[in-house]
C-alpha cells in the first residue's frame, strides 16, 4: 500500500513514519506538510492512501481532498486531526475514517485496513459541519490531467451557454462549476458587472460608457472590455469610486 502523509508538523510526519515502516505492505512515497503539495505529489505518486491533516497553512486538508476526488481514480482519504468532540461526531455520522491526535500504532493499521475513496457528497457534509473556507485553488481538470491554479490570478469568470470560463494573465480555463456557486464561495472577492460576468474586485481598473450610455469594465493585465449591464451599473461605479 503505497502512503502519502501530509501534515505541517514535522515531528507527526515522523511518527506516522515510524509506524508505517512497521506495518507489512505499507510504503511512504511521499511527505507534504500543505495541502496543495500532498495534491501535487499524489498526481506524481499515485499514491493508494492519503494520510491528510485537516489544520494546514495555506491549502488546509479538506480542499485538498476536494482536489483529489476530482480525479478519475483518486487516493482513498483517511484524516488526521486534534478536533474536539463535536467535529469528530460529524466525521463518524459521515463515515469518513479519521486519526484522531496523538495517533497511535494499532489505529493507524486499523485506519488502511478500511480506507476507502471519499465521497463529494460526504466531504460536502464535512465542509458544512466543520465551516465552510473558501479555496485558495481552482482544480482544472482536462483528459485525466489536474491542474491547480490559484484563485489569486483570476481575474474574471465569465459564462458562455452551459459553460464557466475562468480569465487569467495568460489563459482561459474551462470550469465545471457555476457563476452561483462561485459568487457564493467567492463574494467579498467579486463584483457581478452582468448576469455572465463575476470580476475579482482587486482586478478592476475603471470602467467607460458608449454613445448609447452602456458601460464597459476595464480589467488589468488582459485586453478585452466586459459589458457591464444596465442592473449592474451603479454598483460598478459605486464600487470604483469607493463608496
């Protein structure tokens, strides 16, 4: 069974190490101690177990295992965690297997013996009972391939028909997602300029207006004007000027 662990302390690293390396089977082929390296190296390893702490700066343990079940044959999950009681009831009603610290050595070979791959609907239940964080990265997912971008350099998101569209300095990623979900997720970092468009609030430059008064938001670092709609006027200009 090959183990990733991802955990940022060092000395919980070394002890599940300590543990794995006597547990017949078992194989550390990689160590992480943030949630967005645990993903990179389970793209690289293929790793059958994520041993994932949930308290991690930077990209915590959950949106990292939001990450991972995106993939087409995902790592099973087991969590570590030093939450209290009341979190810890919400991981048993889920079902999901957890490591609760200080972990020990008969648990932990408990915990692989019945690992199993995570649900989105179980670990959507455990971002609800834990409080939801918004994430600090984006998952594309194109022909098998995950690729994480950070939310930091979106600078829009626009709709098109069925499809989301994310804008960066340099590319325009397809998304599975909606401009719903994301406004709610996202909503003290956008401004919705039209019923398709959600512009990160750090990204716009002005905005300027037609012959026939219809405006259009300037967005730094790309070249193209986004029509802001009548509805959404004021707040773009309230917004602008700071108000």
């Amino acid at each position: 069974m090959r183990v990733v662990i991802a955990d940022d302390e060092a000395l919980a690293r070394d002890r599940l190490k300590r543990f794995l390396k006597d547990i017949p089977g078992s194989e550390v082929v990689g160590e992480a101690a943030e949630g967005g390296r645990a993903v990179q190296l389970c793209l690289e390893q293929q790793p059958d177990v994520v041993l994932l702490d949930i308290r991690m700066p930077g990209m915590d343990g959950l949106e990292a295992a939001r990450h991972l079940i995106s993939l087409a044959e995902p790592p099973a999950i087991v969590f570590t965690t030093a939450y209290g009681d009341y979190a810890l009831q919400a991981f048993e009603t889920q079902a999901i297997d957890y490591l609760l610290k200080p972990i020990r050595k008969d648990r932990l070979e408990q915990a692989l013996g019945r690992a199993e791959r995570l649900s989105a609907t179980r670990l959507e239940a455990l971002r609800e009972e834990g409080g939801k964080r918004a994430r600090t990265h984006l998952s594309i997912t194109n022909h098998g391939t995950l690729r994480l971008v950070p939310v930091s350099e979106v600078l829009y998101f626009q709709a098109d028909m069925k499809y989301v569209t994310a804008r960066t300095r340099s590319d325009e990623l397809l998304l599975d997602e909606s401009l719903k979900a994301l406004e709610e997720e996202f909503g003290d970092r956008l401004l919705r300029i039209h019923r398709n468009a959600l512009v990160m609030k750090e990204a716009l430059l002005g905005m300027e207006r037609d012959s026939e008064g219809g405006g259009f938001a300037l967005i730094r670092d790309v070249p193209e004007k986004l029509e802001i709609s009548r509805r959404h006027l004021s707040d773009v200009r309230r917004w602008i000027k700071g108000e």
